[in-house]
C-alpha cells in the first residue's frame, strides 16, 4: 500500500509522507529507532535485526537512528573463590588489565625497588621494597629491624629510594602507612598526605602520602 506516495520497505513505520533515505544493511548490525511525532501523539520505540542485503528506507538521521555492532555469544564464565592454586592468578589478571592500560598510556614498564640494610655478617636488618612505572614510585613495605630502630636507617633507605626513583625518570613516590606504624616519620620527609580512611584496620586508620621531586 502507498502512504503520500511512498511505499512502505519491510519493517517501515506507516508514517505521513516525509523525505526518505536509504541505508544498506551490513551483516551483525542492529537498528535502534524512535519514530517521531509527525502530528499525530504516536511515539513508539522499537528494534530489530535486519538480514544481510536489506534496505532500510525511512527517516535517518545521526540523531533518529544508532547503529551498533552486535556482540558474539560467549561461554558462560565460572566465578572461582581461589584461596590456594597452582596457577598464578596475579599473572592472568596483570595481563588483562595491563593490556588495557597499555592502550591509553603505553607499556607500564613495571622495575622493582629493593633495597637492604645488611650488617656484617650479611643478615638483613631492614630494607625497602617498592616499584617504578608511570613515572612515579612506589614504596610498598619498608621496615626496620628493632634493634637498630631511632638510627636514621629508615630515612636513609626512603632517600636512596628517591634517589633511584629519580634516576629512573619519576616525578615522585607515592605509599600508604597506618597511624600506629610511621606517618609522622613520612612528614619529617617530606610527604604529604593525600587521603585517609577511618577504622582501617579497626580502631586505626589508613594513611595515604606523596612527595613531589
């Protein structure tokens, strides 16, 4: 049937007359529309498949009409709760997430920090372990034997990890410590603290720091 001179293709809306267009149908695409309101109150919203081949002939605009590619099916995925496994886990998920990172910044070229405070006989008696990637480093565990506590072996091993830090091109280190370990002792050095959370752990709280080069 005709309606104002147009005939209607397969799916059409049987709306007014308006200036029609087409638009070839590639394989896998899916047509979201809303009809507009051509005097009459009818609004409807509506979607389908369109087959290989089809021609899709009706008002078409950026703002009427969205293509999208539709998603292949995928397998359903097990949720696993993994306290122990043979696998390494860190690996598969390090590698997911670091390909997506790479994609906005670039390989995160990830090179360890460790530095050791030895005594004579070569026991360690203190150390810093840390990272550097994205221009910036990190201090995860620094730690100092009891007995040579109250010495400055801790702030000389956060100032030779800067100085490495800096030799490998970071802007500064970032870490986090808790209120009954050393904030004050970060703030001597020069850090500032940037967030915090209560009751982390229980009756404490845990403390984030930085320092700009």
């Amino acid at each position: 049937m005709r309606r104002g001179g147009v005939e209607p293709c397969r799916g059409q809306l049987p709306l007014p007359a308006v200036r029609h267009q087409h638009a070839s149908v590639r394989s896998g695409m899916h047509r979201r529309k809303s009809a507009p309101s051509y005097g009459a109150p009818v609004r409807r919203q509506w979607s389908s498949v369109l087959r290989e081949g089809d021609t899709w002939c009706g008002p078409l605009s950026d703002s009427s009409v969205r293509w999208t590619k539709m998603r292949p099916e995928l397998p359903e995925l097990s949720l696993d709760d993994v306290a122990k496994s043979d696998e390494d886990p860190f690996a598969a998920l390090n590698a997911i997430l670091n390909s997506h990172n790479a994609g906005h910044v670039g390989p995160a070229a990830h090179v360890p920090l460790w530095i050791f405070a030895r005594d004579p006989s070569g026991k360690v008696q203190g150390g810093l372990r840390g990272q550097t990637y994205w221009s910036w480093g990190t201090v995860d565990v620094l730690a100092v034997a009891p007995a040579y506590r109250g010495q400055g072996i801790g702030a000389r091993l956060l100032a030779k990890a800067e100085a490495i830090a800096r030799s490998r091109g970071c802007v500064g280190i970032r870490l986090d410590t808790t209120s009954f370990q050393a904030p004050d002792f970060y703030r001597r050095q020069g850090y500032t603290e940037f967030g915090r959370i209560e009751d982390y752990p229980p009756g404490h709280t845990r403390i984030w720091f930085m320092k700009r080069f």
